[in-house]
C-alpha cells in the first residue's frame, strides 16, 4: 500500500495529475447538473403557474 | 438522404435520442474508466526508464486526445450548422467548447507534471504541448466569441465561422510547431514520442482513453438538452414533458 | 460597373481615405520601430546578443503593429453603413474584401516593409539576412492583412473587440512568425531558405484564395 501511494518517489507528479483529472471530471458533471436544474426548475414554476391559471 | 439528418435534428427527436445516448455513454464511460484506473493504477507495469511516472500518461495521453477530438466536433458540427442551419449543432459545439477547453488545459498541466520528473523542467517548447498551448487559446477564442455577442444565434454562426478556420488552420499550426521543434531541438526523439506500446499500457491507455471520449458525449449531450429544453419551453412536446415529468412526482 | 473597376474604386477609395488620416499608416510604423527599439533596452545592447535574436524580434514587432492596424480595415466602413452597402451590391463581397485587404497592406504592410532594414541596422542584423529578412516580410505582411481581416469581420459588431481580436487572430499568425523568422535565422546561419519561403509563398496563396471567403462570410454575419 505504501509502495502504491510512494508511486516509486514520483508520488507527487502522478497522484497531483490523476486529482486534476478527476477534478475536470467533477466540474463538467456539476457544471451539466447545475444546467439541468435550472431548466427543470424554470419550466416546473412555469407549468405551475400555468396550472393555477386554468384551475 | 438529407431528410434523414432533418428528422434526427428535429428539436423533439434529438431530445429523445441524445437522452439515450447520453445514458449509455454515461454507464460504459463509467465502467471503463473503473478498468481503465485499475489497469493504469495497478495492474501495468512501471516503464523501464521512467518509472512510475509513466502512470501520468495515462491521464495525459487520454486528455490531449480528447482536446482534439473535441474541436473536431466542434467544427463537424459548425458545419452543419452553418450549411443545413440546424439549431442543435450550434448547442452542442457550445456545450462541447468550455469541456474541450477544460481537458486541452488538463492535457497541458499533466504535460508539464510528467515533464519536470523527465526533463527537470515544468515546461519545455516541445512540439505537442505547445501546440496544445495554442489550441487552448483556440478553445478560449471561441468560448470568448461566443460570449461577447449579445444575440444567441448571431453568436453562434459568427463561432462556427471561427471553429471552421481554427480547424483549417490546426494542421498548419502543426506543421508549423513540429517544425520549429525539430530546429531548435535537434532530431532527438521528442519525449513523448512512444515506440509501440506493449499490451499491458496499451490497455489502460485506450480503457482511459475510450472512457474519456464517452464521459464528453454525455456531458456535451445533456447539457445541449437542457440548452434545447430552454429554448423551447413553449412547444407542446416540452409542456408534454413537464406535465408528465410533474405528474410522476419525480426529478 | 464591372468587378475590376470596382475593386480598383474601391481599392483608390481606401487609399486616399488613408492617406487623409496620417494616423493609419504613421501609428503602426511608429509602434513597429518602438517595439523593437524596447529590445536592446530591456535586455542588454550587446551585439552578439541582438543579432541572435533579431529575426524573432522584428517579427513579433511586425505583428504587433499589424495587429494594431486591423481595426482600420473595416471600422469606420461599418460604422458609416458603406459596409452595408457593399454586402449589398451584386459583386461578390469576397472579391471586395480583397480590394480592401490590398489596400490595407499598402497603408500598413509595405511601411513597415520599407522600415526594416533600418531596423535590421539598429538590431545588427548581418546584412546578407536582410534581403531574406525583406522577402519574409513582403510574403508575410499580407497573410497578415488577410488572415487578421477574418478576426476584425468577425468582431467589427463589438463594442470593445480589440483583446478578443488579439486572442482570436494570434494563434493564427503562430505558423506565419514560425516560418518567416526560422528564415531569417536560417539565412544568418548560411543555410538553405527555400522550404521556410516557399512554405510562406504556399500559405499566402492559400490565403488570398480563401481568406475574403471567410472574411465576407463573417462580415454578413457581423451586418445582420
């Protein structure tokens, strides 16, 4: 396990790029999420007060 | 032949099958990337010559080829954008800029961590990351063009024309950088010039690499949805999806 | 009235327009000779030195003065509505932009042309380069006229274009200083130019073939 995370002295080099990696995965998944949202909660407000109008 | 690609750009049907795609490149994206940092973390052998640190190309490699591939999208869909009008490429070669952008600069920043160990320094002129600097600035052009024209759909045909001459103008480019590479570096092998692989980094390099490309399709494709989704709220098929998205009492 | 005197109205019209306004031709050149001039301030006067570094230095200070100059070729025309008006006559707006490309390189390429070999002098360039360092600049300078006018038709619409006009034509321009100053270095070396030049003679034709095709295309975008 110590070896694993020692990555032969060049630990700081290898586990620093895999990080930013998963750190450019995790943006675009929340960037993407954060899109999402607002267009569902755009269009629910919408449709609710559609709703109300016709009710 | 042509009415083809009308259908499947139809708002209402791109909607439909972008979803599906969107979810299938999701879960295989998911699951070879699962392999894939196996292999590169744990399961492949050291280099002979650098060590551990060849472990870093299996973030880099992945993140420059996707940088290119990106942009060739980008300018595939410019073009039919721009020929055929057909609104939906434009959304997608937005969605797809700031993520091409984001991975051109991981490419770059996974250069420079796998250089320093190599060469002792964070950067060197070296052919392909500094035509990777150029495409970064690219990528920043047409996110920049893009946001700095007020109307939507102006914005969108003034950064296809851009994406077009960028992609005409990348072969150049590299021409250009191999070039002054090889002058000022003499014919030394550029570092990240690989002879043929073997098998055991092969592996984990196209599990990485794949996983990659499919994690792009469905980030670019849900976000080209919600973006479709917005601008056409006031159709029966968006108002159809509310009404039976509320109904279920679901999202 | 036919294409060709068209273009050459057009091409009469823009040059008197800048030769009126001292500014347009003067402030590039001006800027081209002070940039250079920074060099030798900010680094050391030593002869060796500057020689060393004189081709990559008069190029980049060729490039930055052209692109300082592009606002011109199409600004006061948009402003005015006389782009408009010539999107809107029945001769191809490409062929237009060539005229006005031409013209623009006359007001801003050619001075900047003609003030290299004092340059070259003050920089101490050997001076069997100079003739090399003159070809580059006379293949150069117009893909610079050419391939800039694409990114000012596509921001002339802007408010305050002119950073994402540097950000979008520099990466561009890469490939032209690449081959032009790899010739010049070349030439003081002694060794063969022929490919860097016929490289820079290939990319201009490229460019007066399909740059005014773009440059129009984004202009009509920029009009509507």
């Amino acid at each position: 396990m110590d070896e694993f995370l020692h990555m032969g002295g060049y630990a700081l080099y290898v586990w620093v790029s895999y990080l930013l990696g998963l750190l450019v995965v995790v943006v675009n998944l929340w960037q993407t999420w954060r899109a999402e949202r607002v267009v569902w909660r755009q269009l629910k407000r919408r449709q609710r007060r559609d709703e109300s109008k016709t009710s | 032949m042509w009415a083809w690609l009308h259908r499947l750009a139809s708002p209402k049907r791109f909607y439909r099958w972008s979803g599906t795609l969107a979810r299938w490149a999701g879960w295989f994206s998911l699951l070879l990337g699962v392999s894939g940092l196996y292999y590169a973390l744990l399961a492949s052998p050291p280099d002979y010559q650098q060590g551990e640190s060849v472990r870093i190309m299996y973030v880099h490699v992945p993140a420059a080829w996707l940088s290119m591939f990106i942009y060739m999208n980008i300018a595939a869909a410019s073009l039919i954008s721009l020929v055929w009008r057909i609104k939906v490429a434009d959304m997608f070669a937005a969605a797809s800029a700031p993520i091409g952008a984001w991975f051109t600069f991981l490419a770059l920043v996974t250069g420079a961590l796998w250089g320093k160990p190599m060469w002792g320094a964070w950067w060197i002129w070296d052919a392909r990351l500094t035509a990777e600097l150029i495409l970064l600035f690219l990528y920043l052009g047409y996110i920049g063009l893009l946001s700095s024209i007020d109307e939507r759909d102006t914005a969108a045909r003034a950064a296809a024309v851009l994406a077009l001459v960028g992609v005409v103008n990348i072969p150049i480019i590299h021409y250009s950088v191999e070039w002054w590479s090889t002058l000022h570096q003499g014919a030394t092998v550029t570092k990240f010039e690989k002879p043929s692989l073997p098998w055991s980094m092969l592996r984990p390099l196209l599990l990485m690499s794949l996983s990659a490309t499919l994690f792009y399709i469905m980030v670019a494709m849900r976000q080209a949805r919600a973006e479709l989704l917005s601008r056409e709220t006031d159709s029966s098929w968006v108002r159809e999806l509310v009404a039976g998205q509320l109904g279920s009492g679901s999202r | 009235m036919s294409l060709l005197r068209a273009g050459s109205a057009l091409l009469r019209r823009d040059l008197s327009l800048a030769m009126r306004q001292r500014g347009q031709w003067l402030n590039p050149l001006l800027f081209f000779v002070l940039v250079v001039a920074l060099f030798p301030l900010g680094l050391n006067p030593d002869p060796n030195l500057l020689r060393t570094i004189a081709p990559g230095v008069i190029w980049v200070g060729a490039l930055l003065a052209a692109m300082l100059s592009l606002e011109t070729l199409f600004r006061s025309d948009f402003d005015d509505g006389s782009l408009e008006q010539m999107a809107l006559t029945s001769h191809p707006l490409a062929l237009l932009v060539l005229a006005k490309s031409m013209a623009h390189w006359l007001v801003s390429g050619l001075p900047l042309l003609l003030m290299a070999p004092l340059l070259a002098l003050l920089l101490n360039l050997e001076s069997h380069a100079v003739l090399i360092l003159l070809t580059t600049l006379a293949l150069g300078t117009p893909l610079l006229s050419l391939i800039g006018g694409i990114g000012v038709a596509l921001t002339v619409g802007l408010r305050r274009g002119g950073v994402l006009l540097s950000l979008l034509v520099l990466p561009l321009y890469v490939p032209v200083l690449i081959f032009a100053a790899g010739a010049v270095g070349n030439a003081q070396a002694g060794m063969a130019v022929t490919g860097q030049l016929a490289f820079l003679g290939a990319l201009l034709a490229l460019a007066i073939a399909l740059a005014p095709l773009a440059t129009a295309a984004a202009l009509r975008i920029s009009l509507d």
